[in-house]
C-alpha cells in the first residue's frame, strides 16, 4: 500500500519566535511510519517539528504550521491508498501575528482563531481510500472518538490519553463506526503500529482514478 502518514505538533507563530503549540512528540507517527515500511508498505511521512531520526526508506516531508502541513496533505494525498493522521495538530492560531519580537509587558489580549481542519476537510476528496484518525481525549473518550470518527468520515479511530505523550508506550484503542475493535493496555506504540498497518492492509480499497 502507499500510506500518508503525519506526525508531531504543529506551531502556529505569534511572533517572530514565539508559538503556540503542544507536547507532541511525533512518536506514534514516526512509529507507524517505520512499522509500515518494514511491512513493505512504499510511505510518505508529513512532520511537524521534531527530535526523531527519520526512518529509513521513507519519503520525509518537513513542516511546521497548521497551513504548511495542510498543503503537503493535499499534494500527496491524490497518490496515497491510506492516510493516518497521527500528527498533533494545534486547534488555534493567533488571529494576527506581531511583527519582530513581541517585548515584554505586563499583560496583553492576545485573539484565537481556529486553524484549518485538515482531515475533515482532505475527507471530501476521499474516494476509495482510507482514512484513520487520532483521538486524544479526557472523558468520555469513546463518544468523543466516535462522534469524530462520523464527523470526519474516518474508516479507523484511534483513542489515547494525554499520558501517551512523549512516551514510547500507550494506552489505547481502536474503532470504526461498527464497534471497538481492539484495546490496548500500556504497550509499546510499535505494537499499536504493527496491528493498526495490518489492519488498514486487510481492509484496503483500490483507489479511485
């Protein structure tokens, strides 16, 4: 299969060197990116800012931005047969980004908007391909997961907590809109990425031309 996979956080400036962003580590996705590659799977993998050497043999496309990891999305999406999007996309963007460096003050309003939803809006040109998802939720994890796996027209969700950043292991499940088709308990991410590619493979559509 040709997979599209991304990765890490996304920063969303408010000066010249100041951002909003979060603790992603890119882990799960560099995982996942190198799990299939070993499966024998041709990858393409959209990343964040990191610390992660690239995995070998796979096609490494740098961003930064919400905007940025958006356009590489829809250049590669076309050619791919599944997309994992594993990437910890930032929700908000300062409305108006200061020009230089913001000096200090004693306070400030500072105006959020949100930024672009890349997957549900890479999921109108889906086709026949495949679509999985990342939930990262605190309660009610598994309406929540459920809720965005139909509201994106995602085929696979994949629902973890807050303590799977940084970390090599999770905790984690796995659902489409049927059912839950598998928990996990305190695993390596390697595990997760090994069943989570298998499943995808066994489940794999032809592309729509």
């Amino acid at each position: 299969m040709r997979f599209l996979i991304t990765a890490g956080p996304t920063r969303e400036y408010l000066d010249a060197i100041r951002f909003i962003s979060n603790p992603s580590s890119g882990i799960m996705g560099y995982t996942l990116a190198r799990t299939a590659r070993q499966l024998g799977h041709q990858v393409t993998l959209i990343t964040g800012p990191t610390n992660l050497a690239p995995p070998r043999g796979v096609r490494i496309v740098k961003t930064e931005t919400t905007q940025a990891m958006h356009t590489a999305v829809r250049k590669f999406f076309p050619k791919c047969d599944c997309l994992v999007m594993a990437a910890a996309v930032s929700d908000y963007r300062p409305l108006h980004k200061f020009g230089g460096k913001l000096k200090k003050k004693t306070s400030f309003n500072l105006k959020l908007t949100r930024t672009l939803d890349i997957l549900k809006e890479i999921s109108r040109r889906k086709g026949n391909r495949l679509l999985v998802g990342f939930a990262l939720e605190v309660s009610h994890g598994q309406r929540n997961a459920l809720h965005k796996l139909h509201h994106k027209n995602l085929d696979y969700i994949v629902l973890n907590t807050p303590a799977a950043l940084g970390s090599s292991k999770t905790t984690a499940a796995i659902l489409n809109s049927q059912r839950l088709i598998k928990q996990f308990r305190n695993i390596p991410k390697s595990t997760l990425s090994r069943y989570l590619v298998t499943l995808v493979n066994h489940a794999r559509k032809p592309v729509s031309k």
